[in-house]
C-alpha cells in the first residue's frame, strides 16, 4: 500500500469495546518520523476517563471471553497470524515509519512477531491440569488452570509489533481481555494490530488499545482497579519498579521485562569469524535498540586483534540513512533523548581512555542518526560497561582467562541475556551455567524465538514470555478436593 494511503487507513483513535473512538477530551499528539523529526499524523491522546472506559469493556467481556472454547480461540489467534503475515509489507512499513528502523529489520520483526500468535494459538488448545487420588486415600484431586482475568500490556517503542504480540498471544490463548498501552512514539502499529483482530472476529472488548502521551495519568486508575488482574510490562528496570509499588496495593500477577547489559564473550578457542559474525547480529539488531543487545564485548587477548579488525571492517559496511530507504542498513534512533544518551556514553569512555576504532560521532543534520562505533582499550570504570547503551556501539574489553571472562560478564546488576562464543562443549556448558542470566545464547547471535522462554533475572525483571513457559504466566491454578 502507498505511504499516505498505509497511514491513512489506520484508525488514529483509541480502540475499545471493538470500536475506534476520540478521546474524551479530543485531545491528540503527534506521531514523529525519527528519520526527519517531523510529525507522520496525529493520534488520540487517551485519558483517565478512557482508561476507565477501556477496564468497563475488558471487564464486561471476560467472563464470556473466558468461557469461549479454547478451539475457537486459538482459530482467532491462527487468524490473526496470516492476516499478519499477508499484510507484512504494510506492518513493515508502518513500523519503519514511526519507529524509524531498516525496513529489512521491519521484516522480521513481522516475522517474529506473528509467530506469537501462531505458536499460542497451539498452546491454547494444550491448557493442562490433573486428576490423581489423594494420597491418603480419601479423596481426589483435581487441578485445573483458569485465566488470571483482564490484564493490562504495557509495551516499548523498539519492537512496536513484537513487544505486543508475545502479550496479547498468551493473554488471548488463556482466555484473558487484554488492554495495550503502547509507547507514545510508536502507537500506529499496535492499531494496526487493532484493526486486524476486528476483522478476523475478536470479540469486542477483549482487546482495547491505548494510545496516550500520558502513561501514567493512564496507567494508575487502571492499576489501582480491583478488576484487573495482571500487569505485564516491557521497559526499563526503573519504570518497572514504579510499576510493581503501583500494582502491589491490588495484588496483582506481574511480569516485567527489564533492562538488559548483555555480555558477548569471545573465549580464546573461538571461531573467531563466526564470532564476528554473531556480534554484528547481537550488537545491530534493530539497530542496537533492543533490551537483547550486545553491550559490552569481553574478548580474550589473544584473539582481541583480530577479533576488533575484523568487527570494525563488517561495521564499517553498516549503511546509515532513512530507514525506507532500501539500501539502508542502519536507520536513525528513536529520538533526540536517546541519541544524546549514546553520544553522553561514548564521550565518557573516551574521556577515561578509550580509543574510538570507528564512527563515535552523530553526523548531525535532520533525523536522530548515529554511525556504528566501535571502541577499544575501554577502561573498567566507563559508564558504557555498567548502563545499556541502547545504540550501535560496541566497547571491547580484554580478558585472560576463563574465570576472568564468567567474572567479567557477570559484572553487572542486570540478567537478561548473554553470549559466549567457544569451540568446547565442556566449556560452553560450564560457562553457560556459571553466567547469571536468563537466556545465554551459545554460538549464536540471535537467541529470540516464540517456541523458547523468554526472560530475565536480577534487575532483569521476572516472569517468562513465549514457549510453553509463556501462558502459564496469564492462568491462575485452581485445586479442586473430590471425595
């Protein structure tokens, strides 16, 4: 569909109750191109009254919601993958629009994001419990798993499709309404998403979507309602902790995916091609914008040089530029924030001594663009080692032996994700178990799948999200005492 039209066509209202409808107020914001910084449309600016609107409908439907068979939900979630899948070139290009990455990095976010819809349209259908006698002999036992109720899905800017998808799935699977809030800078594609469950046959109100640039006026009466039952949220380790003494007055079921400061960790016996190969997937994915990212690279000293030479020569082919642009390989980042941010990151560690090997510099001009950096010779007290970047950049750090490396990875108050790269088994196990994280991709750059447990520890978050571990999080366990 062309640009205009693709825009055109997307409801810039809220949705609740199946229906796209104003604000109260008939306030609205500006949606931007993180590319230019121009404004792509306007949308509806929800408000506490529309929160409330929004927790009526979730609440009205979930006892029938709940009550649906588990075939007929998992029909509507199969739907809704190959609505998805047909439409994956508008989805794309909506979300390189608001979000501002390649289009190539569009793509499969498209791609995995409407696996979750698939993977949980088969889970739905898996929903166990068990029936034993009791082992006393006097009685029966019988456990059964029963949804949590209507869940609020708080959601981030870096995978406007994705981050939705792998909430809404389980929560729809398990038989729960669902009300989205998405990030204020990339709201359109979670309407999108929207529209598309209207026309394959969700039924209203099970799903509403927020869009707001107020997400706390909005998310607090929501919280502090009795009626809804889980909070889910995708976002930083400070906001989470907000989040979690808002919903602790109301008990609710809570899972947060928090921030992340991923090791990559090159052992001396390490192919060290395949290990530069899996840095420019776990360092540039969405363009460094991904809570899974390659942060910091712990590199053994024998294999540094050429493990940074080589890097530096496959950055250096990283095209900036609009991420429409075919050609592009980088587009921009998210907005003026986050570009001082990475540019405030790089500045502090080469004020303390490191070498900037490539880029370290924001050509300036229209858009919140910046070129692949790589560092070298990164001291242990720069800032960079210890935050989440959230950009392209990469700082190299030597290390001598394998303690030295688990250490050196484990030095950080997050436990998302890591990876270790190695030619021994033995030693991948070894060190796999002795990192403190929730996911460890081993001689792989890229660890996200629908069908495995996503999540994290520490100041990581908690909960799991995606493989069979994921719906477990939106079903409550009842027990049942037979005679």
């Amino acid at each position: 569909m062309e640009i205009n039209s693709l825009i055109e066509s997307i409801p810039a209202k809220l949705w609740i109750g199946g229906r796209a409808v104003d604000a109260e107020n008939g306030a609205t914001f500006e949606v931007r191109d993180p590319s230019t910084g121009k404004a792509i449309t306007k949308v509806a600016d929800a408000s506490p009254a529309d929160a409330k609107k929004a927790i009526d409908a979730a609440s009205s439907a979930q006892k029938s919601w709940a009550k649906t068979p588990a075939r007929e939900r998992a029909e509507i979630l199969r739907a809704a993958f190959e609505k998805v899948t047909e439409r994956a070139d508008d989805v794309a290009t909506l979300m390189t629009l608001e979000m501002g990455k390649a289009l190539a990095e569009s793509k499969a976010e498209v791609k995995y994001g409407a696996e979750f819809f698939r993977w949980f349209a088969e889970e739905a259908v898996r929903i166990g419990g068990r029936y034993t006698p009791a082992p006393a002999g006097n009685g029966r036992i019988l456990v059964s798993k029963v949804p949590v109720g209507p869940v609020l899905a708080i959601t981030p800017w870096n995978f406007p499709l994705a981050m939705g998808t792998r909430k809404i799935g389980p929560a729809l699977a398990a038989g729960c309404t669902i009300i989205v809030k998405p990030a204020s800078e990339t709201p359109l594609t979670m309407l999108l998403l929207a529209q598309i469950f209207d026309e394959v046959g969700l039924p209203e109100g099970v799903l509403s979507v927020l869009t707001t640039s107020k997400s706390s006026a909005v998310s607090a009466p929501l919280l502090e309602d009795p009626r809804l039952r889980k909070l889910t949220f995708t976002g930083s380790t400070e906001v989470g902790r907000k989040l979690l003494e808002q919903s602790a007055g109301g008990l609710l079921r809570t899972s947060m995916e928090l921030g992340g400061n991923a090791p990559f960790v090159v052992f001396d016996d390490a192919d060290v091609d395949a290990a530069v190969d899996g840095a420019m997937l776990a360092k540039l994915r969405n363009g460094g914008e991904a809570c899974t990212a390659a942060n910091r690279f712990h590199v053994a000293n024998s294999v540094r040089e050429e493990f940074t030479s080589k890097l530096v020569e496959r950055m250096k082919e990283m095209k900036l530029g609009p991420g429409i642009d075919p050609d592009t390989k980088l587009g921009p980042l998210i907005n003026a924030d986050q570009l001082s941010k990475v540019q405030e990151l790089v500045d502090d560690a080469v004020a303390a001594g490191a070498t900037v090997a490539l880029g370290g510099k924001a050509p300036g001009g229209d858009g919140y663009f910046y070129p692949a950096t790589v560092l070298t010779d990164v001291p242990r007290s720069a800032r960079i080692l210890k935050e989440e970047v959230f950009g392209p950049v990469a700082p190299i750090v030597g290390f001598d032996t394998e303690e030295e490396g688990i250490d050196a990875a484990n030095n950080t108050e997050f436990g998302l994700a890591a990876y270790i790269y190695t030619q021994g088994l033995d030693r991948a196990l070894r060190v796999a178990d002795a990192i403190d994280s929730g996911m460890v991709g081993v001689n792989r750059g890229v660890i996200s799948d629908a069908a495995a447990p996503f999540g994290g520890v520490k100041a990581s978050g908690f909960g799991r999200e995606g493989g069979s571990e994921g719906i477990e999080e939106y079903l409550e366990t009842k027990y049942i005492a037979l005679t």
